[in-house]
C-alpha cells in the first residue's frame, strides 16, 4: 500500500511540474500542459494586402458597343461619326477617353472602334473576341440601349437574355485577353431622354420615322397607358444597369462606371440637332469625362 501512494505521490508531483514548465516556458502550451495550437500566437503579422488590379494608364483602348459609340447623328444625319466617339474619337474638342489616355500621337494603331450602329447585346461576344485579337490594355463596353430600344416594348430583350450575353461576352474577353481592363459604362436613362427631346417639333417629326418606338412613340401623349409603358422601357434599362454591375463585380480587371451616364442629364445641346436622341458632339464630350474621371480613379 505504502508504493502504491508513494508512486501516486510521484505521478502528481512530475506532471504538475510539467505543466509549470509549459506555461512558463513554451507559450504554445496551455494551462493543463497540452498543446494550444488553436489559439492565434500574438506575434502573428497580418497579411499583405493585394496590390489593386486597375491599371489608371493603360496605354491601348478598344472600344465596343453601338451607336452611341459611332457617335451615330452626331456630324451629320443618319451616319456615322466615330471621329467624335466618346471612347476613341480624334477630335480635339470632344477629347475622348483614348486621347485623353494615349495622346494625339499614339492613337494610331493603340485604339480600335468596334462598335456598330443597331447593335444589341447578343452582339457583344462577337464584338469582345475581335477586340482581344488586338490585345488591349482597356475595352470600353456602352451596349444595350437598343435591347430597350424597340419598336415595341414587348420586343425588349428579356433581362436573363441580356445576362448571359453579356457574361458570355466577357468570357469571349478573358479567353482572348485575360488581362484586358474593361470599363462598362451604364445605360442612359431613355425616359429623361424623352423628355428633355419632345419639347422640339422637330425632333417629335424625326421620332415619327420609328427612333427607339417604345419610349419615343406618340411623345405628346401624357395618358395612362403612355406613361406606363414608358415607365416599363425605363425599369427594363434600370434591370439591364443592375446586370452590367453585377456581371461586371465578378471580374477582378472590370469597372463598372456606378451608374455615371444613367444619372447625367444631357441637356438641349448635348443630344443631336437631327434626332434629339443621340449624343451630339457637345454630349459625346461629356461622356467622355465621364469615362475618365472612372478609369483613372484609383
């Protein structure tokens, strides 16, 4: 009986002695003497943060979309004008975002305009993989007025159509230029749009030939199923707007413009002296700065 307390007295003695040892040695060891490998050593540095992706320079720019691009109506009707484009035109006064970016001198062969006046977002995958052959630093996208832009608004394109164009044109990107910068500028509000143009008897004559029928139609008319159709071609852009920055967040290289250009009032002499629709010279300027004061904000 007396070994068996006298070893138990032994057993107990040592192990405290161990846990003492532990704790005031071995600060990875808990109270009891067992490991504390859970808990965060207080000498842990954190970790770095990742140098941002967004380049502010880039030194090429390519350009996609559709008329607003060209600068359709902008120097004279029914043409196009991509020398005043927002994005890539060479006109001192509108100062585009290329000019702006490259300098007079760099343009040539450092920009590309490929946009189309008409087109519509089941356009752009197309349109990005002709922009990744030429291996740009920057592609502008301004697309998708015309999918609201129909002669009808039950002809809109369906917003999960315009979805999975979009994410489709994208992925036509990365597979051509995966370290291409994209900047997606928002659709302009076509109901602001309508009302700052019918006040022009001209312009409500020119929209009677069928410019954007599903906003522009019968301008004068203030009834009930006029403002609701209305109201319903401006939530679809709204819906498209929230596609483009949705889309947009899931790319580490792409930047969405907050919705810059729906939020813009363009005013008299910023939309086009033949359609009172389109971005005149004046309004091509403007979305230029726009598009700066996005790309080159750190």
């Amino acid at each position: 009986m007396r070994g068996r307390r006298r070893l138990r007295t032994t057993f107990r003695t040592t192990a405290a002695a161990a846990a003492l040892l532990c704790v005031a040695a071995l600060p990875g060891c808990s109270a009891d003497g067992s490991p504390a490998a859970a808990r965060p050593s207080a000498a842990a540095k954190p970790k770095p943060r990742p140098k941002p992706v967004w380049n502010p320079s880039p030194a090429s720019v390519a350009a996609v979309g559709d008329s607003i691009t060209r600068a359709f109506d902008a120097c004279t009707v029914l043409s196009d004008c991509p020398e005043v484009s927002w994005a890539t035109g060479t006109d001192a006064a509108v100062n585009s975002l290329a000019l702006r970016l490259l300098g007079p001198g760099r343009l040539p062969g450092n920009s590309w305009n490929l946009a189309r006046s008409g087109a519509r977002m089941a356009e752009l995958p197309e349109q990005m993989a002709a922009a990744a052959a030429e291996r740009p630093e920057l592609v502008t996208v301004m697309m998708g007025a015309n999918d609201a832009c129909r002669d009808r608004a039950e002809q809109m394109t369906p917003v999960e159509e315009f979805r999975a164009s979009f994410a489709a044109a994208l992925a036509k990107l990365r597979a051509g230029a995966p370290k291409a910068q994209v900047y997606v500028s928002s659709l302009p509000d076509l109901r602001r749009l309508w009302s700052t143009g019918r006040v022009s008897p001209m312009g409500r004559q020119v929209w009677k030939l069928g410019v954007c029928g599903s906003m522009l139609a019968d301008p004068e008319d203030l009834g009930a199923a006029a403002e609701e159709r209305r109201t319903r071609v401006r939530d679809r852009v709204v819906a498209y707007n929230r596609v483009l920055r949705e889309v947009c967040a899931k790319d580490t290289r792409c930047r969405y413009d907050g919705g810059a250009v729906f939020g813009f009032r363009f005013e008299g002499e910023q939309l086009s002296p033949w359609d009172f629709f389109h971005p005149s010279r004046d309004g091509q300027a403007r979305l230029a700065e726009l598009a700066y004061r996005q790309v080159t904000r750190e």
